[in-house]
C-alpha cells in the first residue's frame, strides 16, 4: 500500500510538473506574410518593428515579400504569396478589382511625395508654356500613384494626357538612369525616388499631387480571404503598424537613423536632409485618426471619397472598365477591432497593458 501511494504521489508530481511546463509555455508565433515596397517611408513602421521585437510580442511571425511597384505586388496576391500589406491607393483600387483585395487603412498621405520632374533648365519654360510639352516623353510607372499625379498634372497643364504626352513605363530606378542619360523631358517618381533624382541629376518637381489638389493615400491592405478567416491576426497586423508609427511621431531623431539603416539595405543612400523632408512632407496616421477618415457617418468616409478619385483615373488610362465602388473594399471593421480590444488598444497607442 506504501509503494501503491508513493507511485500515486510521483504520478502526481509529474502530472502536475507537466500541466505548470504547459501553462509557462509561450504561445506559438503564428506566420503572416507582409508585402511591401522596399526603401519607402511607408514601409519603414515594418522595419522599425522588427528591430523592436515588436512582432513576437503580439506572437506574429511576418514573412517579408518585397516588390518594385504596386502592379505586381497585386498579381502576386493571385497565388496567395502574402496575406497582408502596405502598397499605394492605384494599386489598391486595381488589386480590389482584379484581386478581391481589402483596403484596412491608411499608411501616410503621399500627396507632396508624387510628383512630376523636369530639368532644371527646362523647368521654367515648361511652366510658362506647358503646351509645348506636346509629344514630349514623360517617363513614368503605370497604373501607380506616380502615373496618378502626372494624369492630374496634365490636366491642370490644359493637355490630354494620353494624347499630347508619349508615356514610357519603367520601373522607379530606370526613370532615375534613363533620365540621368538624357531620355525624356519629364519623368514621375514618389518619394524617395524623387530625392535620388534630384541629387544625381539636378532635376526639380514641377508638379505634385498636392499642387493639382489630390489626395494621394499609401494604402493598408491584406487579401479578403485571409482576413475574413484569420480577423484577429490582421488585427494584431494592424496593431504593430499602428505602434510604429505612434512610436515615429514621438522619436524624431532615432527614426530618422533607422530611416536611413532601412533605406541603405535597398541600395538608397540620401542625405539626412531627405529623410527630414520624407517625415515633414507625408502625414502619417495613429489608431483614433484612422478611425476618423474611415468613419462613414451618414455618407462616404474622407477614405472613400479619396479612392474614388483613384478608380476614376483607372478608368481613364483603361486599366479598368469600371472601377469599384469605395465601400465596397475599404473595410474599417479590422481596424475598429483594434479600438475595441484593450490590450490591442493599449499596443497600438505604444502603451502596452
């Protein structure tokens, strides 16, 4: 009987070792994959969250997919190689259609950021006269907010865009070298692509977003397959995002060196008065002011109003017969899953709980 209740009693022990070694085990990261365009102010609250270990706190394990321009970063969405993201509103509104991507929110305001450049010698006379930029070439990437701006800026010019302007897709780096060799009379780039053009070449923004007028978002996305069966890992997303930014807005300085670390590993160096100008030229947004441009109160939220502009100029340019309908993609809900979950709350307003 002593024998019976000493084994009992070791039963016990390890029983009880094993249930304590359960209840202390971390729980498992879970995978999520996280597009992006490398080497760009918006995509930097990913970098700066790895670095803080931020991720493994909310038990996140993203897998990093990067690519050249929002175009393909879409058609990738096609295979299922990510799940979430940042891309730009062209790309969103065209992934909502082609893709059935989500728009969640938005990254910065990019309005200053894409824009349209000339040589500076040029640069005068094409403003005094922009008529005389008929059958000139205008190097630029299509169907993205750089092509965006440089439809409205046409517009404001008195030209017809694809009549009066021989347009030439490349990518962002091309533009920068098939300008610097005297190719094109005008060339669309977004920041920071813009500062690398000024610096390497002389060249001046003649136009912006911000000077015709028009909204120009970065954009939040993930596919809605993903979010709709995995709603509380886009909101952990949402929330590391989020944090980073409430993180850059108090930290100056030290984003402006991890700015500068993130821009090296993509081949871009600038100089610090660049990195300056990308904090002082794009807006970001927290959780609350995310809240308030997605607010539909009675009619279409700030975001949506912005993205019809966007789905009209897809379907200037013929990318889209049709464009969707804002609230048929821009889904606030994940983001009020944030608001409304303390701990979520708590993290994205960089005050952990």
């Amino acid at each position: 009987m002593r024998i019976r209740k000493m084994q009992f009693a070791a039963v016990g022990v390890a029983l009880c070792a094993s249930l304590c070694l359960l209840a202390f085990e971390p729980a498992r990261a879970e995978n999520i994959g996280v597009s992006y365009q490398p080497a760009l102010y918006w995509s930097l609250p990913y970098f700066i969250a790895s670095e803080k270990g931020w991720w493994k706190e909310l038990d996140l394990e993203p897998n990093f997919s990067t690519f050249p321009s929002g175009a393909p970063q879409m058609a990738a969405a096609a295979s299922k190689s990510w799940d979430v993201g940042g891309t730009g509103s062209a790309p969103a509104v065209l992934g909502a259609s082609r893709f059935n991507i989500l728009t969640l929110g938005i990254t910065n305001d990019e309005s200053t950021g894409n824009a349209v450049l000339a040589r500076k010698d040029d640069a005068d006379a094409i403003k005094n006269n922009p008529q005389s930029l008929k059958g000139k070439q205008i190097l630029l990437t299509t169907n993205s907010t750089g092509e965006y701006v440089a439809v409205a800026c046409a517009t404001k010019w008195g030209l017809d865009y694809k009549k009066d302007l021989q347009v030439v897709n490349l990518n962002q780096q091309d533009i920068i070298s098939a300008f610097a060799t005297g190719t094109g009379t005008l060339a669309g780039l977004w920041a920071p692509n813009i500062y690398t053009m000024e610096e390497k070449t002389g060249a001046v923004v003649i136009c912006s977003g911000n000077d015709t007028g028009s909204i120009v978002p970065g954009t939040l996305i993930a596919r809605r397959d993903f979010a709709e069966q995995n709603p509380q890992l886009v909101a952990k997303y949402l929330a590391v995002y989020l944090r980073a930014i409430k993180w850059m807005k108090e930290h100056r300085e030290d984003t402006i060196d991890l700015m500068d670390q993130f821009y090296r590993k993509s081949g871009v160096t600038l100089p610090r008065k660049y990195l300056a100008r990308e904090i002082d030229t794009r807006p970001t947004f927290t959780l609350d002011e995310q809240l308030e441009i997605l607010k539909r109160s009675g009619g279409p939220s700030k975001v949506d109003t912005w993205y019809t502009g966007l789905g009209k100029y897809l379907v200037s340019t013929g990318t889209l017969q049709t464009a969707p309908e804002p609230q048929s993609f821009i889904e606030p809900k994940y983001m009020e899953m944030v608001a409304k979950d303390a701990k979520l709350r708590a993290f994205a307003d960089d005050k952990p709980m």
